[in-house]
C-alpha cells in the first residue's frame, strides 16, 4: 500500500538507536506501512480494551503514489463520516499538514526539422537545442515559499547523424497559490513560443490538473480535534505546510473535511528510509486519542 520502487524483499533492520530501517538494498516502506501498522493496532487496541467510541470509518486507498488515483475514484458516497484524518505525512509524530499545494502536469513537445547531420544540417531545425535554449530561461526548483517546479521526463532524437526534430519534456508546478501556478504556465509557454517561432519550429504543451491544495486555519474543527488529540498524549502540535499532495487533496476536494498527520517517516522514497519504534507506538497512541475524545474535542 503506497509504496515506492525498490521495494520487493524489504529486510527491516532495529538501530541501537531505536530506529528501523532497510538493509539498504530496499526502501523500508514506512511511506506509508507505518501509517497502515499503526492504525490496525489502535484499532485492536480499541476494540480489546472496550474504549467508547462513535462510528469509525477506515478507507484504505491504492494507487497514492501514481496520482492519488485511489481517493479519486473512491465513491465518498458510501461514507457517513464528514471529516478525515489522512495517516501519511513525514515527520515526528505530531506533525499536522494543515495546507498542502495543487499539482499541474505539463507536456511539452518541441518539433524541428529532420535532416542529415553531417551532410546538410543547414536544412535541419534541431530541437534539441530549442528544448536547452528554453530549459536555460525557465525557473526550476524551488521557485518560492509557496511554489516548487521541476522537468523529469525528457525524450528526443533518432540517431546522432539525424538531426533531431522532436523533443518530449515532462514536468510539474506545484504550489499552495493558484495563480502562482497559472503565472508559471503562461511563462512557459510565452518563452516556448518566442524559441519557436525564432528558430521556425511548431510546439504542443499540454496541461492537466492532478490535485488542488487545500488550506485549513488553526480554528478549523479538525485541526482543533487533531490538536487537543495530541495534547491529550503528552505531543507537541507542530502546524505545518506540506510540499506534495496526498489523499487528504483529494478528500477535501469532495467536500471531506480532511488533514494529514505525520507518523515519524523519515527520508521516504530512498533506501536510507527510516522510522522511529517510538513514534510507531506515538500515532498507535494519537489515533485512539482522536478515536476516544472525537466528541468531546469537537465541543
């Protein structure tokens, strides 16, 4: 359950220091196994030690990694529950994602001019070359506080003795401003289009929206629900700002009041992942917390 590559045959290795890691062939897989272990065994615990609740319902979503695509095709309809806490952020226990950014994917295609390299390069419109004149005008990185962008896919040419006449660059924009999204894009594709018609190439970029951000004040129920939670505990609330999206986009959009909790995953999606033992047990602690005092947090 949402987990990334490499990670077959995980091996778990216990640290003098508490911490469980790989063996560092693999991802440890803590993104997100630790959020699924910890809510299994709140629940059991729950459920052993009798601890007044109300209604719980739990979704486990596929697919996290590739585009949210589980909680986008899961039919909240079937829900009763108006509010959602998402077991899947990085960080100490404690941690609470109150605003997280939207994401737009962008493609680019860049089309020149086949011709022989060597023997008539005068009749070629390399768009190679465009696609570096345009990645050296363009911001990449982090942007701003708010914003990040990045290229991560490119794909072009036949042969070194053709020039080449059609590039791909794949690519995001993220950030917790939406204009600041849209004032990316138009500059993208402005300064693509200047290359282009300088150098008589066509370009394509196509735009599609994967999530929108969502932004939750300190007074927002949910965040006092997840506050008073951990102060119950004996946590340090820490409100935060996420940079990547997660189910908690998604359920929000659908009008799920939703935010995200960290459960101690460190460096996720590297072999050098790692998470605490006892922030393991710490969201086991937080999740009966916000189970047995929903209500009377709410109040």
């Amino acid at each position: 359950m949402d987990t990334v590559t490499p990670g077959n045959n995980v091996h778990p290795q216990i640290k003098e220091d508490g911490r469980i890691v790989s063996d560092g062939k693999t991802i440890l897989g803590a993104d997100d196994k630790a959020g699924i272990a910890a809510l299994l065994e709140a629940l059991r615990f729950i459920k052993e030690n009798n601890i007044p609740h109300g209604d719980i319902e739990i979704v486990f979503t596929v697919c996290e990694e590739i585009g949210l695509l589980g909680s986008k095709n899961f039919d909240t309809s079937r829900l009763k529950s108006k509010m959602a806490f998402i077991l899947d952020a990085i960080g100490r226990t404690g941690k609470i994602i109150t605003s997280a950014p939207s994401q737009r994917n962008f493609k680019i295609v860049i089309i020149g001019r086949a011709a022989h390299a060597g023997a008539d390069p005068e009749n070629g419109i390399n768009a190679i070359k465009i696609a570096g004149d345009f990645l050296s005008q363009i911001n990449l990185g982090r942007i701003d506080e708010e914003t990040t962008a990045n290229i991560g896919i490119i794909s072009g040419g036949k042969a070194t003795n053709i020039i080449p006449d059609k590039v791909v660059l794949e690519g995001e924009v993220r950030s917790r401003n939406n204009e600041k999204i849209e004032s990316y894009i138009y500059k993208l594709q402005e300064t693509l289009e200047n290359l282009a018609k300088k150098a008589n190439a066509r370009t394509e970029i196509e735009i599609k929206k994967n999530y929108n951000g969502y932004n939750l004040s300190s007074t927002s129920p949910i965040v006092k629900v997840a506050i008073k939670a951990a102060e119950s505990i004996g946590l340090q609330p820490e409100l935060c700002s996420g940079g990547g999206g997660t189910d908690a986009n998604i359920f929000n959009e659908k009008g799920i009041l939703s935010t995200n909790l960290a459960v101690g995953m460190m460096n996720v999606h590297t072999i050098g992942e790692w998470i605490y033992i006892e922030d393991l047990e710490r969201t086991k602690k937080y999740i009966i917390a916000i189970v047995g005092n929903f209500n009377r947090n709410l109040m």
